[in-house]
C-alpha cells in the first residue's frame, strides 16, 4: 500500500510517500521557521495559514518525485494531534477533503507515535521491546514500547519540555529561534570548566524532569554575567551538559527499572550531536532517526499511518483533532 503522509502540527509542513513493500518513496518539508523567529517563537496564526500555502505544493511534488499518480495512492495518514489547533486542522482537513476524493481510507497518527516510530525508517531498526526517550518542543518522555500502539509512559517532564527549555534559553540568550541548534552551535565555544548547573530531580525516585528550574538558573547566572560572547557559550555550554546529563542518568535508570537495555531517541531534541555522544555511554544500544527525521517531518507520519492502515484501522470522514492527546490511550497493533 502507498500512503501519503500530512504532518502540520506546528511550524513545518511536511509531506511523504511511504510504500509498505518498497519503503519511503519521497519527502517533501517546508520549514515556517523563518517566518517566525522574527517573533521569537511560534505564532499559532501564522502556522495556520502558511500550511494552507504550502500543503497542496508539497503534496504534488512528492507525487512527482515518487513518480507516482495520485490513482496510486491507496491510503492517507495526517497527524491528528497533539500540537497546535489550528496547523492540525489545515492536515486533517487536506487530508479528508484528498481521501474523499480519491476515495481511499485515512488515519489519523499521534504525533509522537510517529516521532517514536521514525527510526524504523533506518537500515538497521530496533526490535521490540525498547525504552524511547521522546524530547521534542512540546514533549519530553520516557516510554516503554512492547509493539506499535503498546506505549507504557514511565517518566515525564512536569513543566518544560527539553526543546522548550532549550528555546527559552536561547532566547533569553539572545539567540534567535529555534534555540536547540543555536545552543548546540555556540556551546561549542563553551568553556567545560566555567559553570556547573544542577542535574534536576536526578536524586529524586522515579522517571519525571523538570527543567523550568534549570532555565531560572542559566537566567541568574547569565544576568549576573559579563553578558559577553563567551559567556553566552559558557552558559550554552553548561546548560546543555546538565540537561543531556540528566537525560543520561534518567535513561539508565529506566534501563535498571524496565530491565531493557535498547533505547530509541527521537524528537527535536534527538539531533544534538552533544546529546548523542552522552548516550553513546550507556551499556546498550541506542537508535535514533536519521538528522532530517529527528525533527518534525512527513515521512514519519507516512510510516505510522501505513502500520495502522495495513492493521485495517481507519477513521472515516470525520474532521476531527486532538490538540491534546495521550500515547497511552492509542490502540495496539
Ligand atoms: O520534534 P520537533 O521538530 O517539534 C516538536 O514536535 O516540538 O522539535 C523541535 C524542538 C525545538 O524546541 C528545537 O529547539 C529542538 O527541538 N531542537 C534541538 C536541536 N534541533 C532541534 N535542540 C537541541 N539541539 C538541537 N540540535
Ligand atoms: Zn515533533
């Protein structure tokens, strides 16, 4: 089966073709984040009616680059949440309004299913059961996955997701948005030895983060500074080490309580070469999707939606999305 994947949740419109006997086909993105890092930071509005822009486009060029007709798509994924109401809505709507006309099923996929299954998309995919740690803008999440659809959330952040807290501090830095690859870029400059931030919550029981308190932290030191170039490498530098250690620590630990030893990295969050290298430290393996799928895009929502198209689940006609919308709650494959 061929399907087209719509994924618009926030600021990307990203398009695919996924064929579930000869993998992806094609892909296709368009990055609002220009648009909106004069703002520093996403403006739902203007989310909205750029995919209204880009959306048709996209779906005609990966027609094209698939070398397929539309007659050959057999099935159309949309993400149906979580994420912004209004970018949903601009998938969900394309997406129903092309099922209705071209007559073939549809489903909707939770976003961080998607992110979660984006690594499958590789040469070398994971097995189940494995741990995934999900750090997206939105997100950030330790699950144990035992199939498609068998999500268990062990730990959570209780306030910032880790992309948040790196986008707020980037801006607080004066970095344009989206922070994360600003960060990751200057922290490169960051002298190791000059701050040293608190690992939050580490010495607490449980999976759970915070990371508001880490953010307050790199204000007061950053305030307290010089406010110099260099100081913004250090505390770039320095934010980022307790962050990815804490992730690191948290990781192990759901190793120890889950008894896996597999982990998959997906979201935003997962394309940091700096996190990467810390996880690289934990006595397993570890998968993460290739750098253009880490961070949102079509091509996982394609994947996600083939599964549970070929699963026989569909979702009628209905114009139907969930801003907010647990893991737990989706149905085993
Ligand atoms: O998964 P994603 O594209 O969108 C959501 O579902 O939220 O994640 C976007 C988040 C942003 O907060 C961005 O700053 C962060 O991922 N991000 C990074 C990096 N690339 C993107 N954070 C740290 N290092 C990066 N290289
Ligand atoms: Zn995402």
């Amino acid at each position: 089966m061929r399907v087209l994947g719509i994924e618009t949740s926030c600021d990307e419109t990203g398009v695919a073709i996924y064929d579930t006997d000869q993998g992806l086909l094609s892909h296709a993105l368009y990055s609002q984040v220009e648009m909106h890092a004069r703002y520093g930071g996403v403006v739902p509005e203007l989310a909205s009616r750029d995919h209204v822009r880009r959306i048709i486009p996209l779906v005609e060029k990966v027609l094209e680059e698939a070398g397929i007709h539309s007659k050959e798509v057999g099935g159309i994924a949309y993400t149906e949440g979580p994420g912004l109401i209004g970018a949903l809505l601009v998938g969900v709507s394309v997406a129903q309004g092309l099922a209705w006309t071209w007559q073939v099923p549809s489903v909707g996929v939770h976003h961080m299913e998607g992110h979660l299954l984006a690594c499958m998309l590789e040469d070398n995919p994971p097995s189940f059961p494995f741990v995934a740690l999900l750090v997206s803008g939105g997100h950030t999440q330790l699950v144990r996955v035992d199939g498609v659809g068998q999500y268990k959330i062990l730990g959570e952040t209780l306030d910032d997701a880790v992309g948040e807290a790196f986008d707020k501090t980037a801006k607080l830095l004066g970095l344009s948005y989206p922070g994360g690859p600003m960060i990751e870029k200057i922290s490169l400059n960051g002298n190791p030895k000059q701050y040293k931030f608190p690992r939050p919550m580490v010495n607490r029981p449980g999976l759970d983060f915070s990371f508001s308190g880490l953010k307050t932290f790199a204000r007061n030191t950053w305030e307290a500074s010089e406010k110099d170039e260099q100081t913004q490498a250090d505390v770039a530098y320095a934010f980022s080490e307790a962050v990815f250690d804490t992730l690191f620590i948290k990781c192990k630990r759901a190793f120890q309580e889950t008894n896996l030893d597999r982990l998959v990295v997906a979201g935003g969050v997962s394309a940091n070469e700096q996190l990467r290298e810390r996880l690289s430290e934990l006595s397993g393996e570890v998968y993460y999707p290739r750098q253009e799928f880490c961070t949102d895009n079509g091509a996982m929502i394609a994947y996600a939606g083939a599964i549970r198209l070929m699963a026989g689940e569909r979702k009628g006609l209905s114009f139907h999305a969930q801003p907010r919308w647990t893991m737990e709650s989706l149905k085993a494959i």
